[in-house]
C-alpha cells in the first residue's frame, strides 16, 4: 500500500474542508457587512461554498491533465449527495421537501443533469461544452437573486440561520484573511488530493476514473453531508433536500464547466467509455428516482433513505468487481438489471401511484 499517496489524499481532504469553511465564513459575513441579504448569501455563497472542494478538485485535475480524476469527481459527488448524503440524513429523521423544491429546484436539477450528460456522451467536454455550462449556473445565480429580492421574512429568517453567528470575525482585515486564507486552503488541499489520487491510481493499477468516482468523490462530498446531517439533527429537515439539489446544479455547471474551460490548452477533456455507458446513467437514476421519491409523500422517509443507500453499497461493488475484473462482475450485473432494477422501479412507481392521489402538497 502506497501509505504516502493516501496521507496525501486524506490530508487534501482535510485541507479543502477547512478551506470551504474560512471561504464560506468570511465570505458570509463580508457579503452581509456590504448591506447583501442573508438570504442572497444563503442562496448563492453558503449553499456553493460547500461544493468549493469539488470545483478546486476538479479544476485543478483538469489543468494538470488528470481529466478522469476531473470528470469522476463532478459525476461521483452528484451521485454521492443523492444516495448518501440525502439517503443518510432520511435514516436520522424523515426529511422534508418545500413545494419550492419541488416546483422550481428538482426540475432545473433534472434538466442541467441531462444536459450535462448529453454534452458528454459524445466522448469530450468542450471548450463550447465548458463556456456553455458555466454560463447557466451564471444566469442561475443571477435568477436566483432576483427572485429573492421577492421571498418573505420567513425565508430571509431562514437561510440567517446558515450565517455564522460568531462575532471574532466581525472586523473586515479578519474576513478579507479568513477569505484569502480559505482559497490559499483550497488550492493547496486540491494539489494534494489529486497528486494523492494520481499516486494510488496508478499503485493499485486501476484508472483515475475510479478513484474519482469513489475516494475523491466522497471526500470532496463532505461538507454536503455534514451539512445535510446537522441541518437534520438541528430540526431543519426541509434543508437537507435543497442543499443537495443546490449542490448538484453546481457541480454539474460550474464545476463541469470550469474544468472543461481549464482544459483547454489540452483540447477538453475526455470522457471515459465506462462513463458514458455506466456511471453518467447511474447519475441520471438516482436524480430521476428523486422525482418519484419526494412526490410520494412529500419527504424523504426512513425506508427510502435506507434505498438510497443501499444503492449506493450497490454501486460501489460494482466499481470494485469492474476495477478488479473479478468473475463475479458477469452475475452481478445480470442480476441487477434483470431482476433488482426492474422490481426497484416497479415498487418505486407503485409507491408513488398509492401516495399521489391522496397526499396534499406541503406549502
């Protein structure tokens, strides 16, 4: 075992962590001191700052030409905030979804996760690919802020609960320091995350791909399942649906974006086959189970959370026994496309059809 190359990665880890944090605190406060609403800082700084370790990964594997590392991490982490941190967070506590969420935030989550896909299944992301991508979560961001300059004092209050309350930070020398230290963190934790996951890629002799699917995704993944965990265990259950989906819609465009944008010099980056055939579709179906999930019922319940995760344990086998070539690779994939998956949407369908016609919407 490479002890080195995995000190390195769970040091960056550690780094990008503590770094999202000072970013996300000085930010905060900064933003608020500037006469900007809690909520416009809720909706945009707080809410992106958790994914600023996927998009300082991403990126920069993407300027050092690890594009697998890039590409794997963006679609691992939407996979992970789904079935883990979402799966996790129902498990502690039924969880519960704005009519917000379910009218506005699930459906642009659904169409920026094809359009990603759709910009990725011809083997690369562009330059045209990243510019395009990029550009949306611009507007998003945009529209966001506007439509908050018409929200109530319930969710102004809302979202203040997400500003640091602390008042050590309140001078301005010590957010401009806390935001310049954060980013000095982030690049610094991202150097040595990819540097570690290039190492045990190539000590383990599976691809970069992998790894980012898994260790790296996880990792950059994080801050959204602490935060979705202790927004539940806090009694603020209807959060933790709308960080991840915020979550998601950022790393798919500006994450996404940003890298194919960084690897330009390299002529984008290249999107594995095993992606385009696998893991952008397993994406896909975890965002496209959220659809039936939330409408039956209206939340997230126990049960569901406990199918969340054991999808993900599922996926996860089958990256270990497709890296490892193993013989079992062959029956498990029959069985869970000739048999779990089909009785897994039956069941899903049937659950939603039995819950649609009876449950009222949550204001």
């Amino acid at each position: 075992m490479n002890t080195t190359a995995w000190g390195a990665l769970v040091a960056g880890l550690v780094v990008l962590s503590l770094g999202a944090d000072l970013l996300v605190r000085g930010a905060a406060k900064l933003a608020v001191r500037f006469g900007i609403s809690r909520l416009v800082v809720g909706l945009t700084i707080v809410a992106y700052g958790t994914s600023a370790p996927e998009f300082s990964v991403s990126v920069g594997a993407a300027l050092k030409g690890s594009g697998e590392i890039a590409i794997g991490n963006v679609v691992g982490s939407n996979i992970v905030n789904i079935l883990i941190a979402l799966g996790l967070s129902a498990l502690i506590a039924p969880v519960g979804v704005h009519l917000q969420v379910i009218r506005q935030e699930l459906p642009v989550l659904l169409g920026v996760s094809v359009l990603f896909a759709v910009t990725a299944l011809d083997g690369t992301l562009s330059a045209f690919d990243g510019a395009l991508l990029f550009a949306l979560i611009i507007g998003y961001t945009i529209f966001l802020i506007r439509q908050s300059r018409n929200a109530g004092k319930d969710a102004e209050a809302e979202f203040a609960e997400e500003i640091p309350k602390s008042h050590w930070d309140d001078p301005l020398p010590v957010q401009i320091a806390l935001i310049v230290g954060g980013l000095a963190l982030l690049v610094w934790g991202s150097d040595l995350t990819v540097s570690g996951a290039v190492a045990i890629a190539k000590s383990l002799g599976i691809s970069e791909m992998v790894v980012g699917l898994t260790v790296v995704a996880v990792g950059t993944s994080l801050p959204e399942i602490a935060t979705s965990l202790m927004a539940v265990y806090k009694g603020e259950r209807d959060m933790a649906v709308g960080n991840v989906i915020g979550s998601n819609v950022f790393n798919l465009l500006a994450v996404g974006g940003a890298s194919a944008l960084a690897a330009i010099p390299l002529g984008g980056i290249t999107v594995p086959v095993s992606v385009t055939t696998t893991d952008l579709w397993v994406m896909l179906g975890a965002t496209l189970l959220l659809l039936p999930v939330v409408l039956s019922g209206y939340s997230v319940n126990r049960q569901e959370g406990a199918l969340l995760v054991a999808l993900y344990i599922a996926y996860l086998t089958y990256l270990v026994l497709d890296a490892l070539h193993h013989p079992a690779l062959a029956a498990f994939r029959t069985f869970a496309l000739g048999f779990a998956l089909p009785l897994l949407v039956a069941g899903v369908l049937l659950r939603y059809l039995t819950h649609i016609t009876r449950d009222t919407p949550p204001s």
